[in-house]
C-alpha cells in the first residue's frame, strides 16, 4: 500500500512516496483534515508559511494521537523572505506556529517573491543567503532536509554554485496534460527528489474526456490516474483534499499503468485555466 511506502532523500532521511497537500484549507478546518488524514493512514503533511494554516496542522499532529516519530512534516520559507535575518526568523515561527521541535522538511516556496513571479529578476543572491539560513537551521538540527520549490535549472544552479548542503527536493507543479519532463530529468540527476502539488490540476484533469477514459480503462478514479502518473514518473504527489473519502480515494493506487498509456499521458493537451487556483502566479502565468 502507498502510504507504508518511502523514498529516501539523499541525506538518507526517509519521506512517505504520498502527502496530503493543504494549500487552501483554513486554519480550523485542518485540525480535522490533518487528524482525518492521519487516522486513515496518511504519514506526511505538506504547509507553508503562505497557507497560514501551519498553527492548525500542528494542532491536527497532536490530535491524532500518533508520535512525532511517525509523522513526516513539510513547510516551506515564506517566498517574500529573501534575506538570511528573515529567513532564519520564518525558520524559528513555523517551529513556533506547528508547535514542533524540529520540521522534516523545509523549502524555500519561491526562488521568486510572488509578486515578481515570472519576471527578469531571480534572486540569485537572496536565495542564496536564504539557502544560507536553512543550511544553518538542518546543521542546528531544527531541520531534518532542506530543500527547494518551483526553482527551474538556473535556480537550482545558482544554489548549488555555493551550497554547503545539497537541496534535497524541488517541489513543483507537475500533473498529466503540465509534466516539465526536462526540469524532473535534471534534478533527479542530481539526486533531488521531485515532488509534485496539485497532481490532479487543482481538479481540472476531471474535466478532460481523454483522461477520464484512461481512468475508466483502469477502473480508477481521475484523481487515482493521476496519482499514480506522477507516482511513476519517480515523483511524490502532494494531491490536496479535506474530504476523507478523497484521501482513502487518493491513496488507493495499486495498480500500473502501461508504458502506451502513460506515454499517452504525457501528450495530453496542456491546461491553460486553472480556475479558482489561477490567483496564483504559478497556476496564472501559463
């Protein structure tokens, strides 16, 4: 089953191959997500700064009644703060908002602020001292991995050009009908883990006639296709929900998908409106 499967990142550190993304989920209705999620089975929690839902899973976490120990917890540096002193101080108030010793895994959201997302500008030195603040809070042991998201290659360079610590993930939008096939290559060369948000398109792959007949090929859900796509693409998929019959829905994925199919998959019509989710400059600017 999905959910008692790992990858292994680089530093050795184990990560559940499947999280539950909370991007959008209120601050009191995560409690009960979180809580949902664990009890069904779900080990690994993705947050950010940026969700502002963080004091929320943290309540979820001790809610479920499960240690520390088994629970794999994401959240990412707001993508505003761009210098070392507001970093390392983002890094010390999600300890403080989750209520957590430590955080498995922390990400820079941005290599970006959002309202400059897309432009000219990309932040080579900020990031830097940023990825300066996160080397320094995993060596102090606040942080088990460090890592990166929606950082295309001149990104992930421009970190590795001064790194003392290597990242470990770069998270980013990857789903049937939007796979950056040559951004995935190229970290997994190098050894990063690939994790891909909203796996399902934000739910708009539910839309598409020539996904939904794959899925009924395979006698799964849309959702369930489009975990598993990404699943076999070596990337861990972060699907977001707070319905617990969608998460048991999400993680019932046992199955393979052929190589036709999934090269089928992969030429599926690219989605242009992403609907509510277009707010964001990472779903808008296509």
């Amino acid at each position: 089953m999905i959910l008692q499967e790992n990858y292994t990142l680089s530093n050795g550190l184990e990560i559940p191959k499947l999280g539950l993304g909370t991007w959008m989920i209120a601050n009191d209705a995560v409690v009960q997500a979180v809580k949902d999620a664990i009890d069904i089975g779900y080990r690994h929690i993705d947050t950010a700064q940026a969700y502002g839902n963080e004091q929320g899973v943290g309540a979820g976490l001790r809610a479920s009644g499960v240690g520390r120990e088994d629970i794999f917890v994401t959240t990412k540096v707001d993508a505003g703060a761009k210098s070392y002193q507001d970093a390392a101080a983002s890094i010390d108030g999600s300890l403080a908002a989750l209520g957590l010793d430590h955080i498995d895994l922390m990400i820079i959201h941005s290599p970006q602020p959002w309202g400059a997302f897309g432009g000219d500008n990309r932040y080579f030195a900020e990031n830097r001292e940023v990825w300066r603040a996160l080397e320094e809070a995993y060596q102090a042991g606040k942080l088990k991995a460090i890592g990166l998201s929606n950082f295309q290659k001149a990104d992930v360079d421009n970190i590795l050009e001064t790194a003392t610590v290597r990242p470990m993930v770069n998270q980013i939008l990857a789903h049937i009908s939007n796979t950056p096939h040559e951004l995935i290559t190229y970290a997994q060369d190098l050894g990063l883990l690939v994790e891909a948000y909203s796996p399902v398109a934000h739910g708009e792959l539910l839309k598409n006639a020539e996904v939904a007949a794959l899925a009924e090929k395979y006698g799964v859900s849309v959702p369930q296709l489009s975990i598993r796509y990404c699943l076999q693409l070596g990337t861990l998929p972060l699907p977001k929900t707070a319905n617990p019959d969608h998460m048991r829905n999400n993680a019932d994925v046992d199955f393979e998908i052929s190589g036709e199919d999934m090269e089928t998959l992969k030429h599926i019509d690219e989605i242009k409106d992403y609907g509510d989710a277009s707010v964001m400059p990472v779903f808008a600017k296509r």
